[in-house]
C-alpha cells in the first residue's frame, strides 16, 4: 500500500524524507518515506493498546510488590516465633 501525500507542506515533507534517510543509515535497510509514513500510523493505531498493556503490567508489578512485601513479614514473624521456641526448649524460659 502506498500512502499519498497530497496537501502537505514541502518542509514536512523534506522532514520525513530526511527521517528515512537517518533509519536507513541507522539500520542498514533501505527506507522510503512510504515505510516510514506507514510505520508512524502504525504506531498511532497500536498506541491505546501499548498503553492498555503498560498499565497493566504496571498493575501487575504492584500486586507481585505487595504480595512480597507481605511474604517478607511472614517470613519475619515466624522466624521471630522460631526464635522463641528454641529459646524455650533450651533454656525453659523466654528471654
């Protein structure tokens, strides 16, 4: 599919021609202002779905956060209780 430009400011233009010509240096792969044209509404599409996919992850990063947190105070109850025990089978008294 070719996208037509019609209507557009010759700068503009001249700013996207000289954008291909940076990702084809960059990548060693030729782009026309076509690719890059297309490429940019492509990221336009897909963009509420990468934010959609961010917030989510973002979500699931606190839960796991959260959910360690509470690990780690468990873990250092039963630790301290732990403590405790052995404490009070050796000596037969709490310290």
């Amino acid at each position: 599919m070719d996208v037509r430009l019609r209507g557009v400011a010759p700068e503009n233009v001249r700013h996207l021609e000289r954008r291909a010509e940076e990702l084809t240096e960059k990548t060693g792969v030729k782009w026309t202002r076509n690719d890059y044209v297309k490429l940019l509404i492509g990221e336009d599409f897909n963009k509420p779905l990468e934010i959609y996919k961010q917030n989510k992850f973002d979500v699931a990063c606190d839960n796991v956060s959260q959910t360690l947190e509470e690990q780690s105070k468990v873990m250092n109850e039963f630790i301290a209780v732990q403590q405790k025990i052995l404490t009070l089978m050796l000596y037969g008294e709490d310290e």
